[in-house]
C-alpha cells in the first residue's frame, strides 16, 4: 500500500521540489501551505508521516507538533522537522516537543528518504509487536485523565498492601513502584510506572485485598478511577476490557524479561536482531548505510539507550558495523545474524 505523507512547507520552491522527491519515490503526497492548515490536512487526511517546516505565517512548526501531539485522531503519527534553523537549541526544543528526526535545510534527497523509511518502519514495527488494541489503550487513558488528580509525595504510598481494591491508578507525573513481599519478608519490585501507565492489582468480578501495595519513587502526580466509573468506560468501549487486563497481567512478566536482559548476551541479541529487523523492513541492500536513531533502536529492542550504545561500540570494535552520526553500516550480516 502506497504511504501517505503530509508536506507542511510555506515556501513555494521548497515544497514543490520536496513534494516532487517524495512522489518520485512512490510516496502519496499531501502538501500544506501553512501551520493552520497543516494541523486541519492532519486531521483530515491522518498520513503514515508527517514532515514539517519550522518558520511559518499562521502558526509554526512546534505548534503544529504541539496541537498534533495533544489529539488522540494524530498523536501517533511520526514528525519530522525540516528547518534552516541549525543551532543545538532548536534541535534540542524539536525533539524535546517529540518529533522523530530534524533534517537542516539544504539536504540530501537520499538523507530525506532514509529518514522517512526509517521513521515508518519503526512505526510498522511496533505497531505489529503490540499485544493490544492501540486505540482502545489510548480511549482509556483519555477517559482516565478526566478523573481527579491525587498528590504523592516521594515515599508516600498510593495503596498499601491488604486494602481492598476498589481504584485503577493513572500516572500523570513521577514515578510509581509497585511491590510485593515475599514469605522470607523481602521486597520484590512488580512495576515501575512512569508517566501514561496503568497500574492497580483491580478485581473486576468481587472484592479482594490487595496482593501489591504501590509507593511514589518521587513527588508524583496520579489519576484514580474508581470501580464503578471503570465498569462505565468498559461498557463504552468494550474491546477495552481485554487490552487492560493485558496491560494489568503482563506487568510480572515484564520484570521477569527485564531481569533477563541484564545478562549481556541478551542485550548483543536483542541489538543485533533489531538492527537486522530494520535492516529487513527498509529492504536495505547489504553494505547500504540505514540511518538509525539510537533512541529508536532501544525502543524497538527494549532495552536501555546505554546498554545499546556499549553493545554497538562492541560491534563496532569486532568490525561488524560502522557507526557515523546515525547512520549504520553493516559490515558482516552472517557475524550478526550469529550474535547470541
């Protein structure tokens, strides 16, 4: 299926010369004259990428994120920055507001079209990784932050073990761990909740005390939703009652992977599989370069952005790939295939 990309670009030359690039690469092309109506084609046409000027009449660029990035219909939808703007700052404000990537102008048309199968990829990725219905998630989280917001000092609890569970909680800001005690009296960590989990060992069919109690690691902003209220929003949105019990239960099993992902092994796996898995989808020649963000890649392996970045100095020293700027080359695809 062809992909469809909005082009949001005040200057004429500029946005007829990209626009042509990007239909000379079988992209389906939209193209917005301005901020303002950039935000109203997003919201009409809902494109597989956006690409976006920074300095426009109307409104610009880091507005145009901004709005985007607060309606539920665009929020998922990658952004890129094109701008002549250069300085650290500005990049730093772009990516700060959450866009995927920043091209300075002039750039390489190859540089553009990488960024763009890149971007998409990784969205084609995650998208056929997750176990839930994402937009039933998002419908839930957007019902649970109407709720009132509950104050958490650092070390206060949230619930504590052997109340009864009557909530579902909502993390707006801080973090949240979750724990259990063991028979021996030891702390076992279930959960650390940053900002937009879910959270709360909730019984849908009766009342039960509380397996886990729930403690703010710092000063903390959270949203609780009652039982009732929860029964209302899954006789609403009934599709979401599957997802959230999924998100509830996969907790333990979560810690349990990320346990085994501290041995080092797991991390060279996990790197090397993700690089040969965007390698795959952007259909990459071997020895072509693919342009990466470091971000991007731990997100997709699932692991920390420092354990990724020594694993690829690692890779780098074996002769594996090459690293420069973002970009990735391959050296030796069989050495990472093999890599346990």
């Amino acid at each position: 299926m062809t992909k469809k990309i909005l082009l949001i670009e005040d200057d004429e030359t500029v946005r007829e010369n990209t626009a042509e690039i990007l239909e000379l690469s079988n992209y389906q092309v939209n193209v917005a004259v301005n901020g303002k109506k950039g935000v109203e084609a997003a919201r009409s046409v809902v494109p597989d990428i956006i690409v976006c000027d920074i300095m426009m009449p109307e409104m610009d660029g880091y507005e145009v994120l901004n709005e985007l990035s607060h309606d539920l219909k665009t929020s998922g939808i990658p952004f890129i920055f094109l701008s002549a703007k250069t300085d650290h700052k500005d990049v730093r404000k772009g990516m700060n507001l959450g866009a995927d990537d920043y091209l300075t102008k002039p750039f390489e048309e190859e540089e553009l079209i990488t960024a763009i199968e890149s971007r998409i990829a990784k969205t084609e990725i995650l998208e056929k990784s997750k176990p839930v219905d994402d937009y039933s998630i998002k419908n839930l989280r957007k019902e649970l932050y109407q709720y009132p917001e509950l104050e958490v000092n650092e070390k206060d609890y949230v619930y504590e073990q052997g109340n009864q569970t009557e909530a579902l909680y909502l993390v707006e800001k801080g973090v949240i761990k979750t724990c259990m005690i063991d028979k021996n009296g030891k702390e076992l960590i279930t959960n650390l909740c940053k900002p937009d989990d879910i959270f709360g060992d909730l019984s849908l069919s009766g009342k039960k005390d509380q397996k886990e109690y729930a403690i703010a690691l710092e000063n903390s902003l959270v949203h609780r939703i009652p039982k009732p209220e929860l029964e209302n929003i899954i006789r609403k949105h009934p599709n979401v009652l599957k997802d959230l019990m999924h998100i509830l239960d996969e907790h333990l099993s979560e810690t349990k992977d990320q346990l085994l992902e501290m041995a080092y092994s797991s991390v060279q796996k996990k790197t090397a599989q993700t690089i040969l898995l965007f390698s795959e989808r952007l259909k990459k020649n071997k020895l072509r370069q693919i342009r990466i963000s470091r971000a991007d890649l731990a997100a997709v392996a699932g692991i920390a952005s420092e354990s990724l970045i020594r694993t690829l100095s690692k890779f780098k020293e074996k002769g594996i790939i090459e690293i420069e700027g973002r970009n990735i080359k391959i050296i030796d695809f069989e050495a990472l295939n093999e890599i346990e």
